[in-house]
C-alpha cells in the first residue's frame, strides 16, 4: 500500500492476489490496470493465468528459473492449436478427410467434427470450401483459440510432469 502512495514509475508486484478472495482480487486488478493507464510500468509476478492475459501487455513464460518465452498474450495464443468445431446436418459414417494446410488432427463426437489447427481463424474458410464440396451440409462452425493456460503447459510439459507424479507409487512403508 506505501509503494501506491507515492506514485511510482515502477511498481514490483509479487503475486499481489494470492490468498485473497475473488472480489478483493477483482479491485485489486482494478487498481494495477488505474496505475498502469497513468503511466506506472508494472512487474507482475503471478501463477494465475487469466491474471497475466488480463493484466499483462506483454508475458514471460518461465521454467524451473529460466525465461522460455517474452511475448504478447495473443502472441503467446497463436502459437498454440485452436479448436474448430463444426456441426453436420446429420452424422457422417467416419470422419470426412481434410486435406487443408494448418489441420493437425480431426475426430467426429457425435455431429460435430473436431478440427485441431495450427490458426484456425485461418484455417475455417479452407475447412468449409472442403467439406462442402465434399457435400456436407455445415450448420455452424465455432473457433476456440488456444488459452494461455494451453500454451503455458505446452511449453513446459507441465502437465506430462503432474500425471507422472500422479501415477507414481509410494515405497511400502514410506510415508511421504
């Protein structure tokens, strides 16, 4: 609170919200984005990534000490795969081949073709011109970007990490 007093040039905050409650976070983020605006340069260091794409014009990924990655939140999104959802007019008996630059994988869930894209803003367009003339009728189409969060575990394998220390068994006897 002293350092807000003063107004600062540069504001280091070091996870300002952990263990508050949602709506004291909420005002707290109110704040840093009132300083930000008049000029204050904020360093924030967070674990909650939808604090970092709220708040942060630019992020640094880091592992284990070590600065993978300095960029924008969307930046950062468009290096990861988005999701495309399209709904059929009926159920087709396997999923459709796509031949459309950008398409990682597809799978059929009832309906709805699931497309993984590298840029599936821009694979879209491609995707509807092939599955109509394949003749499939498309009744909607959704494109989900990547979240940071997505991105963040891509880059550091966390979540390979976190289910292998899952699955691991204790020693017999040992208390851990």
């Amino acid at each position: 609170a002293r350092a807000l007093v003063t107004d600062p040039e540069l504001l280091i905050l070091d996870e300002p919200t952990a263990g508050v409650d949602v709506q004291l976070r909420r005002d707290l983020w109110r704040v840093i984005e009132r300083l930000n605006a008049a000029g204050t340069t904020v360093l924030l260091t967070t674990h909650y990534i939808e604090e970092a794409e709220r708040l942060c014009d630019r992020v640094a990924i880091t592992d284990d000490g070590r600065v993978l990655e300095v960029a924008t939140p969307d930046e950062l999104r468009s290096r990861g795969t988005d999701h495309v959802y399209v709904t059929l007019s009926g159920v087709p008996a396997s999923t459709p081949p796509l031949d459309v630059e950008g398409v990682i994988e597809s799978r059929l869930d009832g309906d709805t073709l699931v497309v993984t894209a590298t840029g599936g803003g821009r694979v879209a367009p491609d995707l509807l011109r092939e599955l109509e003339y394949a003749g499939h009728e498309v009744i909607d189409l959704e494109v989900r970007r990547a979240s940071l969060e997505e991105v963040f575990v891509d880059m550091t394998g966390e979540e390979a990490a976190v289910e292998e220390a899952a699955v691991e068994e204790p020693e017999p006897g040992v208390v851990r």
